[in-house]
C-alpha cells in the first residue's frame, strides 16, 4: 500500500510539472526532481566574487575613509543583463523569497569557512521602509539573511534597525546623490545584547555601498560592535 501511494505521490507531481514547471530563477531552463531554486549549471556557474577569502578587495575598497567596517564581501558579480540580475529581480520584484534563503544558505556556508566572518553570530538585514514592506510584501535582504544564519548559527535580527524615511530608488543616482539619498534614513531601536558583538549588516546588492554605509554609521553607536557587511551581489563602478 505504502508503495502504490508512492507511485500515486510520484505520478501527481510529474503531472504537476507537465502543466506548471519548476525552472531556474536564474537561466530559466526547467530544474530536475533534485533541483531547487537554482539548476546545477547555474550553481557551479554563476560569478561567484570569492571576497569572502580576500580582507583586501573591491567591495571594502568602497568604504575605505567613509566608515570602518572590518570585512565585506558580496556572493555574485552582478552585470546588466546577466543571469545574476535574472536571479536578483526574481527575488526583489516577482514575489519568489525562497531565492534569499537558498542562496543565503549557499554563501552561508562559505562565510563560516571564512575566518573574516566566522565569529559572526547576529546578522542584520537593511530594513525597508514601512510603506515600501507593505507594498512588497516582504524584505528581500531578510530572507538572504535567514539564509546565511543557518550555516552560521546565527541569529537574524529585525528589531535593531529601523528606516525612518522612505527613500527614492538608487537605480540612476551618482555615488554623492545616492549618499545624500540615504545618509538620515535610519535610526537604532533596540541594541539589548549587541554590545561588543561582530554584526554581519546584510542587503541584497552593494553598488556604491551608501546604504550600508549609512547603516553601518547608526550601527556604529553600539558600544565596542565590530560591523561587517556583505551582499547576494555587487555591482562595482
């Protein structure tokens, strides 16, 4: 009996498939039964950055005399029109929040070989404004972080940042009008148990890195915190 439910089980989700079916986020080509989120080419082939292992790269090089953050690095380059940018909007715009987590989960797992981010027990999304999390629906560098946390045996936390102004998109700004974009958006609300810790601040794409850094400078009123950022992807200019 168990194995006709089996093959009943088996039967339905290959139907399933035939009418609605699971395709990478990132390439777009149809994913095996194994599969999730991402196929195997697309995990084996994306541009993985490897800043992770360098305490010298192009991603800390952006903050260099603007704020001390210890360590950053980003998972994926990100090109206009490249597979990471499918993967990125799949995650921001169309709803699919399982990308952060499976993805997260992935960098996770290198950070925590890492000895720039091994002793990294809380993580930090950047938050959304109010308005902005009620029209999406969801935080999109919360599920990277719910990801990365796994791997790390962290603790996400939701509560410490708050964005207190909605600001415009990025998308088209210089590095100076991106800067003053976001340089009093966010405020501290709760830092119980933060003191002296190693914080991971967390988003999904790092261009210019204003955002973080203007995160990073309110992080920086917790006593004796460490802060190290990184990203699902960069884009540098």
């Amino acid at each position: 009996m168990l194995y006709d439910l089996n093959k009943i089980t088996q039967y339905l989700s290959s139907l399933t498939s035939l009418f609605y079916p699971r395709t990478c986020f990132a390439c777009g080509k149809g994913l095996f039964a194994h599969e999730e989120v991402l196929c195997t080419d697309c995990i084996h082939g994306l541009p993985e950055t490897d800043f992770h292992l360098m305490p010298e790269n192009p991603v800390i090089n952006q903050f260099y005399g603007k704020i001390n953050f210890s360590a950053a690095a980003s998972f994926y380059y990100f090109t206009k029109g490249g597979k990471v940018q499918q993967l990125v909007h799949n995650l921001k715009y169309k709803g699919h929040r399982q990308i952060g987590e499976y993805a997260g989960n992935l960098y996770g797992s290198r950070l925590a070989e890492s000895p720039l981010f091994s002793d990294i027990h809380d993580i930090l999304p950047i938050p959304l404004h109010p308005s902005r999390l009620k029209q999406r629906g969801y935080n999109q560098a919360e599920y990277f972080a719910r990801g990365l946390a796994k791997p790390l045996s962290a603790k996400v936390h939701t509560d410490v940042l708050v964005r207190v102004h909605a600001s415009e998109t990025q998308t088209h700004k210089s590095r100076f009008n991106r800067w003053e974009n976001v340089k009093d958006i966010f405020q501290l609300q709760s830092t119980t148990g933060l003191e002296g810790k190693h914080l991971l601040l967390v988003d999904d794409v790092i261009t210019t890195g204003s955002t973080l850094e203007a995160a990073g400078h309110v992080l920086f009123q917790i006593p004796d915190v460490k802060i190290s950022v990184c990203s699902l992807a960069c884009s540098l200019h």
